[in-house]
C-alpha cells in the first residue's frame, strides 16, 4: 500500500511540475533589447588601453588587435568590424588624439576623442569623449591611473612629432584581419575582462576643452554623419540625452522588469506552492481514502475469514464435543451393562454362600427341623443348589429314616439276618 501512495505522490508531483513548466512558458516575459551602435565601443575600455600602450602606435595596434576585439562596430554595415585609425593633434599644453572608423575610400567617421591637457604642476588630465553623432553630446569619462603612464611624457617634448595612422581603406598592417561583429550582449560580457578595474573612471558632462573640436577639425571624419543624418543619437533617441542617460533608462527598465518578474514569479511559485499543496493534500486523501478503504476491506475480509474459521473450528468442536459425548454415553452404558451382572452376581454368590454354612450348621436336628429346612434351602437358592441340597439331605433324611423304620420293625428284621 506503501508503494501505491508513493507512486500516487510521484504523478502528483510530475503533473504539477509540468504545469508550472508550461506555466512559466506561458508566462515569461520577453524584454526587447534596442541595442544602439554606441554598444559596440566601450570608452572604458579604450581608456584602459591607452594608459596601457608605449605609444600611439601601439594603442592603435590594440585597438584592432583580431584577438582582442576591443571594437565591435560595424558602421558600414559589411558584416564586417570597422578598422579604427588614430590621428593626433596637438597645440601647446594640449593633446587630441582622434579615433575614427575606415568605412570606404576615403570615409572616415570620427568615433571618440582623447583629450589630454597638462597643468602647471606638470599633472595631466584625460577625459575620453564620445562622437556626438555616436553617443549623444557630452558623453565623457575621465580615467584616473594607479600608475601614471610611461608615455605621457614624451607627448610634450621638443623633438615630439604628432602620430598620424598611415593605414587607410584596403591598406592595413599585416597583424589586422578581419572579422565579423559579435552579439552585443555578448560583446559586453566580453569586453569586461579587457578593463583594468584598478583604474578609476569617472563619468562627466564637463568638457575641459573647449577649443578641442576647433583643433582636429582639420583632420574631422564625418562621412557617416553627411550620408545618414537621421541616424545621429537623438534621432535614433528622442527621448534621452546622451548614452548616459540611455543606460540609466535601460538599467531603471531592467530594476523594474526584474521586480516585476520576480512578483510574477513569486505569485506564480505562491500559485504552484498552493497547487503543489493541493495536489499533495488531495493525493494523501485519496492515499488515506484508499489505505482506509482497502484497510477496512482487509479487516473485513480478515474478521471474514476469521469468523469463518471460527465457526468452522466451533462446528468441529461441537462435532468432536457430540461425538465425544456419544462415545462417553456409549462407554456409560457398555460399563453399566458390564458392572451390573457382575455386581449381581457377586451378590448372589455372597448370598450363596452364607446361607449353607447356615443350612449345614445343624445337621443333628430333628426331621421336622430338616423337612422345614429343605424347603427353605429350596426356595432361597438356585435350583442347582436345591438339586445338590435335596438329594444329601433325602439322603441323610432316608438314613434318618431308615433308622426309625428299623426302630419299628424294618429294622430289626434286617439285623437279624
């Protein structure tokens, strides 16, 4: 029976469980992802590479390193990841070094900008700023360097020549290979890996250079900017500011998304819990309904069986008792017809044999005291005894007799001779 309500509970269990499978199907929430092209560059990252490189050179090499994949953008839409060059300008205490994306011959489209302004005491400032067509105005992040990099020294010597990529469209160095731009998600969860968190990057709408655009504007790439113009950031955006702004909406969306999956999810485990609850308290019912049904069946069928036993086992003793008891009234009379005979018979002979010692106890006695004792004898004693009495006692008598006959006369006849 054990087995028959475990088994109850098993299906019981696989049933709701495929009930809040198909449930939770029914009910998943699917959160559309509008991924913008500014998910495809991570400026963090490329500030974390720039503090990283020996030069200029090498920071390009970096960028575009088919190993690294630091860049996912693929602005011309070839399927293919843009090659990003770097262009440097400088004028006085001031350093801007441009990236731009090669999308065709002779197009270019500016991407972000590294601007670089050095202090009085010789301290340097570095604020990476984001394309405004790209990641909306004013997108900026400022790296703060454990360590102070080893190049920037060299940005303000005299002998100094300002860096200017030689690579353009169908012309690359031998290390650059293409290939294809990944998922976005995917993207992010790998461009993690490739931030020195041991740097501080802090976001602001500050821009220190003011004068900065006026001085690459010489060398601006906006061949993306003039063929698409509604692509631009607010087009693609009405409704925020910059990429800032975007991730803060995005990142309100995914709190609000995730409490309210987990408020359907917690009502819909507190709706399984309850089904599980009910299917659990229905199958230990019916498991009880049926331990009882079938314990009352077997108590019924065992008191069957058992008064049926019984009042088989009491036939059989009262047959046995019948039985035993004509078999004692059998043996009762068979010992009272064998103890009767016996018993008179053992009176008889005790009567017997009393009475002749009586009789033979006076045998001098006259003829009138034997003629009343023979008939005595005869009528007390079986006709055998009378039979062996009379003639001893005829006998006897006769020779009485005789004796009186001869006293009268026989006799002395019979003694004369």
């Amino acid at each position: 029976m054990k087995i028959f309500r475990f088994a109850l509970i098993a299906i019981a269990m696989l049933t709701t469980s495929v009930g809040i499978a198909q449930n939770n199907r029914g009910n998943a929430t699917v959160v559309a992802q509008n991924y913008d092209i500014s998910d495809n560059l991570d400026l963090q990252a490329v500030a974390s590479i720039f503090g990283e490189s020996r030069d200029l050179e090498d920071f390009e090499r970096r960028i575009n390193d088919p190993s690294a994949q630091i860049s996912n953008l693929d602005l011309n839409n070839d399927n293919y990841v843009d090659y990003l060059r770097v262009v440097e300008v400088g004028e006085s205490d001031v350093r801007v070094i441009v990236i731009q994306a090669v999308l065709g011959q002779d197009q270019f489209q500016d991407v972000a900008t590294i601007e670089m302004e050095r202090q009085r005491n010789k301290t340097v400032h570095v604020q990476v700023v984001g394309n405004s067509y790209i990641y909306g105005p004013n997108y900026i992040y400022e790296p703060f360097y454990h360590t102070t990099p080893m190049f920037f020294d060299m940005f303000w010597l005299t002998t100094y020549r300002p860096y200017y990529s030689p690579w353009y469209w169908g012309y690359y160095p031998t290390y650059y290979s293409y290939w294809r731009p990944m998922p976005v998600f995917r993207y992010h969860s790998h461009i993690y890996s490739h931030i020195n968190h041991r740097n501080r990057y802090s976001y602001t709408d500050n821009r220190r250079l003011v004068r900065a655009d006026r001085m690459y504007s010489n060398v601006r790439g906006n061949s993306l900017e003039r063929q698409n113009p509604n692509r631009s950031f607010a087009s693609r955006n009405e409704n925020v500011s910059n990429r800032r702004a975007l991730e803060t909406t995005r990142d309100n969306s995914r709190s609000r998304n995730n409490i309210t999956e987990g408020n359907s999810r917690g009502v819909n485990r507190s709706e399984n819990v309850s089904r599980v609850q009910n299917a659990d308290s229905r199958t230990i019912s019916s498991g009880r309904a049926t331990t009882v049904n079938s314990g009352r069946q077997r108590v019924s069928s065992e008191e069957f069986s058992r008064n049926r036993s019984s009042n088989a086992t009491l036939r059989s003793d009262r047959a046995t008792i019948q039985n035993n008891n004509s078999r004692i009234r059998s043996g009762n009379s068979t010992i009272s017809r064998e103890a009767a005979p016996a018993s008179s018979r053992i009176e008889r002979s005790s009567r017997i044999s009393s009475q002749p010692n009586r009789s033979f106890s006076q045998p001098s006695s006259s003829s009138s005291s034997s003629r009343s004792s023979a008939p005595s004898m005869s009528r007390s004693s079986s006709p055998s005894m009378s039979r062996s009495s009379a003639p001893s006692m005829s006998r006897s008598s006769g020779t009485s007799g005789g004796s009186s006959r001869s006293s009268s006369g026989g006799g002395m006849t019979r003694g004369g001779r």
